[in-house]
C-alpha cells in the first residue's frame, strides 16, 4: 500500500492498494476445476458442469461387435466382467466405469484404442503447463460445455488455452486506488486482469475524474501508483 499523505497540500489525496491475489487465484481454481487424478482435471466452469461421468464423456457406437467390447476391457487390464453377459450388459458395464480409470489408462492418449471400439469422445482435452519443471496438467473439456454457452463445439476450444492456463498457474490483479474518497477499482480499468499496466490505470482515471487539474493528478498518481506490485 503506498499514498501521499505526507505530501500532500496540492488537495489531491492518494492511497493505492494493488496486489496480485493469490486468495482470489485460489477460488478460481476450485471453482473451475474438478481433481480426477495426478494433473489431471475436468473443467467445471463455476460450477456450470457437474463431475461426469464416463456416459457423459464417451459415447458407443451401437455396431460394435460383443467380442470388440471383451478386447477393449482386456485392453484396460482386465476388468472383472462376465464373459457370457449380453452385449447390451457389456456396454453399461463400461459406462459405469470411473472415468478416472479409462483416462489414466491412455483413453485419450493412445489412437489404438480404435482398433478395439467405435467410441465418439464427447470431450476434448488441454494440456497446460506452467512456469516450472513439472508444472503440467490435462484438463478435460466436455462438449456439453459449448451447448451451456450457446456455442458451436468447434467453437468451444477458442480462448479456453488461455483462460485455464490464468487458472492453473497465474494470479489475477486486485486491489484500488483511492482519490479524495473515490475509490477506482482497478480489475475495471484493466483490460487484462492478469497483466499489470501503471500507464493504462494513469490515463483512465485521468480521464475520468472529475478533478480539473489534469497535469497535477497525473503527476501525483505516478508518483503514488508503484511500477510493479507483488502478491498478498
């Protein structure tokens, strides 16, 4: 926190408070994320999904052959399934598995999946990685997302590698700067939550403040407003 209380008998008084924050970083990640296993996440967006399930994320085709079922849950290490159930009773037992399971066995990894079913993905999936070594995670993106947004699904991928990365790894901006009792918040000034910019927040509230002497509340501000700001 810095100000000009101490100088200040020009009538311009300044007290700014701008961080990074790591508490408002830590409700983003819980509310946007769902913990399937080591870096592995599902996407939740606030809450708008639910946990899936594997019907949710995978869908059979119905021409699939009983004995491409058996090889595909052979595949996957031998489940403990019946030989004699029915096809029909194959399939549930597939969608009753945890997703979990199927995906950290190479679901999504491997393209020899297909030699065993015919499965249509109803989800895709982003790999993020942060600023260190080990800093990684997949992040699974269930199409019903881009129906809840009112989206075409070859829509839905656009702007999302970015907003998750912020997620994951980044801290956004929060924090104000108050000017004779005016209060500006400064997550509205900027146009990037999570990229500091002194010189943008300088010319907005310059710009709108209704105080007269322009040249002088610049100049106070730039002294007050710190160039880099660290994290609470």
């Amino acid at each position: 926190m810095s100000n000009n209380f101490d100088n200040n008998s020009k009538g311009i008084s300044i007290e700014c408070n701008i961080h990074y924050s790591t508490d408002i970083a830590q409700m983003d990640f819980d509310d946007s994320f769902s913990r399937i296993d080591d870096s592995v996440y599902q996407y939740v967006d606030f809450g708008n999904i639910s946990k899936l399930d594997t019907k949710d994320l995978i869908s059979i085709h119905s021409n699939n052959k009983k004995s491409d079922l058996i090889d595909l849950l052979d595949y996957f290490h031998s489940y403990d399934y019946d030989i004699t159930w029915s096809k029909n009773e194959l399939i549930d037992f597939i969608y009753s598995l945890d997703f979990k399971e199927l995906y950290t066995k190479s679901w999504s990894n491997n393209n020899d999946i297909e030699n065993y079913i015919k499965v249509t993905k109803r989800y895709e999936v982003i790999t993020s990685r942060g600023y260190n070594q080990g800093d990684i995670a997949d992040i699974i993106i269930p199409h019903k997302l881009a129906d809840i947004w009112g989206i075409d699904k070859k829509d839905l991928m656009q702007g999302l590698q970015e907003q998750i990365s912020h997620f994951l790894w980044d801290c956004p901006i929060n924090g104000a700067i108050t000017i004779n009792d005016v209060e500006w918040n400064v997550d509205e000034i900027l146009d990037d939550r999570y990229e500091y910019d002194k010189d943008k927040i300088i010319s907005h509230i310059v710009a709108n403040s209704d105080i007269e002497d322009k040249e002088l509340l610049k100049s106070e501000l730039d002294k007050v407003i710190p160039y880099e700001i660290g994290y609470n």
